[in-house]
C-alpha cells in the first residue's frame, strides 16, 4: 500500500487544521497556508525520493523558503508551530510509511493538540496596542495598559516609540479581570 502514508498524512494535516487550529484560532488564512506548506512539502518529499537530485539539497531549499515566508509576516509562536508541524507532516508523508513515521504522525497532532489547549492557555492573553501617548516610564505605561485593558499586566514589549506622532506601540500579556496592580497612577508633566 505506497498510497497509505499519503493518505494518512492528509487526514493528519486536516485534523490539525480543521479540528485543532481553526476551532480555535479562527484564522482561515493560516488554515490555507498550513495545507498548502503541508501538501507542498509532501509532493517535493515524493519528487526527491524519485529522482537523482540529493535530499538534502531539496529540503534545504524548502527550509530557506518557509523561513522567509515567515520572515515576511508577523506571526504568534503558536502560529509558528502549527508552521512547522504542517511541514513535519508533510515530510513524514512524503517519505513513505512505517510503523514509526504514522506513530510520529500522531504524536504531532496529540502534543499539537494538547499544547494549544485552553488548560495551557489559561488566563492570559496578549495584544498589540496602540497608545495614543508617547509613554517612557514603564510603571506608567504598565498602569496605563491596566487601566485600559482591565487587567494585570504581566508583560510589556515596547515596538515604537514615536514623540513627534505621540504614540506607544507595545505588545502587552496580561491577565484579563486579575484587578489592577497596586501602583498609584503617575502624572507627567508636559
């Protein structure tokens, strides 16, 4: 049966993506690109498998390739590891079955599937926003974000900082409802 490891390769990738990733993230964009990563690397797996041309030198084109596909837009890390499992399985499938690839297989989706659960995710998420005031101190920056988002700021990453627009760009984790930290709002004199 040579069509059995492309067949389980397709139902993998589809229960990562319709199972796992879409009823959870709702990103029909990504949902796309992890089929066609997947079904990509698959064929070039097949094609290298039958042909003179090393293995290596194909896959090492492909993994400079997905690199700058994921160079070229700004993606979450579990969007980076649904990224990469798609390509594992696709790899996996291409190269043809055996008791351990179809175990490897599983093993993917399950830890996939079990990591990106919500008892993982619980209580914190993070957001990129957009202050409508150039902020330098972090106590106030860190209140500030409390205030707006209604929660305990756990983390803050500052992209921008731009005095001329007076704007803070800044990614933010933080605990949704966790109550304000206990700093008194700092005013700035301007």
């Amino acid at each position: 049966m040579q069509f059995l490891p492309y067949l389980a390769n397709i139902v993998a990738i589809c229960v990562l993506v319709f199972a796992i990733y879409l009823p959870r993230h709702h990103r029909r964009d990504l949902a796309v690109a992890y089929l066609g990563v997947n079904i990509g690397v698959m064929a070039v797996s097949i094609g290298l498998l039958n042909s003179t041309v090393a293995a290596g030198l194909g896959l090492g084109l492909f993994g400079v390739l997905s690199i700058i596909r994921l160079r070229s837009d700004e993606l979450a890390q579990h969007e980076v590891a649904y990224y990469f499992s798609s390509l594992a399985l696709g790899l996996l499938g291409g190269l043809g079955g055996s008791t351990t690839t179809y175990a490897t297989m599983a093993l993917i989706v399950v830890v996939l599937a079990l990591a990106d659960s919500s008892r993982f995710r619980t209580g914190v998420k993070r957001e990129v926003v957009n202050l409508d005031r150039a902020i330098t101190d972090p106590e106030e920056l860190r209140y500030e974000l409390a205030t707006r988002l209604g929660g305990r700021v756990l983390g803050v990453n500052v992209q921008r900082l731009d005095f001329v627009a007076d704007t803070t760009l800044v990614e933010v984790r933080y605990a949704p409802g966790a109550g304000l930290p206990v700093i008194e709002k700092v005013e700035v004199l301007r």
